[in-house]
C-alpha cells in the first residue's frame, strides 16, 4: 500500500471539527428515553410506587430543565400495576415537549400524547 492512499484513508477517517454537531442537554421532542428505577428498592415497601411516579416527574423536570410534568394515565397505571410493594425496574418513557407553555407530557412508547 502506499502512502499516498494510508494518508487519504486517515483523512477520510478524521472528523473535523466544524462538521460535528453538539448534542443537546434535553432530549428531542416525542423520543423514547429509559428510566432507571432499581435504586428505588431501598424505600420502604408501602411507599415504593408513589417513589417511583415521583421520581419518573423529578427525571423529566431535570432532562427538559421545566417546572410542569404531565404523566399519562396510562404510564401511571403502569408504574402502579405490580401494586405498591414490587414495581419496575426500569421503564421506558416517551416524553413530548412544549415550547409554548414549558411544560412536557410522558407516557408509554407508542402511546398517542397530544398536548392540549
């Protein structure tokens, strides 16, 4: 091989720096992202789902940096549906951002959320 081609091959290779975008703190609106919920297996047993909705809130408010969190009906039910002793250790979420209002709706992946 020669060095004229191993040199053309290390620059095609090189990515330069004008070209890579940076990624955003928040994720985009409508994504999929997965919540860890195993540490929550140090609370008490009674107390343990209600941890669990209330961390998934607390999660998203960091993520999008917003004071309002709306969880679906269906995520609760979800996050409540092996009662409050054994939940989940993780779940994953799909959370649509408002711009307008500041504000964001989680729910399942695949779950319609409209904002209204």
């Amino acid at each position: 091989m020669s060095q004229e081609n191993t040199i053309e091959k290390i620059e095609a290779t090189n990515i330069k720096p004008e070209e890579k975008k940076p990624e955003l703190l928040t994720e985009r609106p409508g994504d999929i992202m997965s919540i860890p919920l195993s540490f929550i297996y140090g609370v008490p047993p009674k107390k343990r789902a209600d941890k669990s909705v209330s961390y998934v809130r607390d999660y998203i408010k960091r993520r999008y940096k917003v004071e309002k969190v709306i969880i679906s009906l269906a995520l609760n039910e979800g996050l409540w549906a092996r009662g409050c002793r054994s939940h989940l250790r993780r779940i994953k979420v799909q959370a649509i951002y408002d711009e307008e209002n500041k504000r964001v709706k989680v729910g399942l992946p695949g779950e319609e959320l409209k904002l209204e």
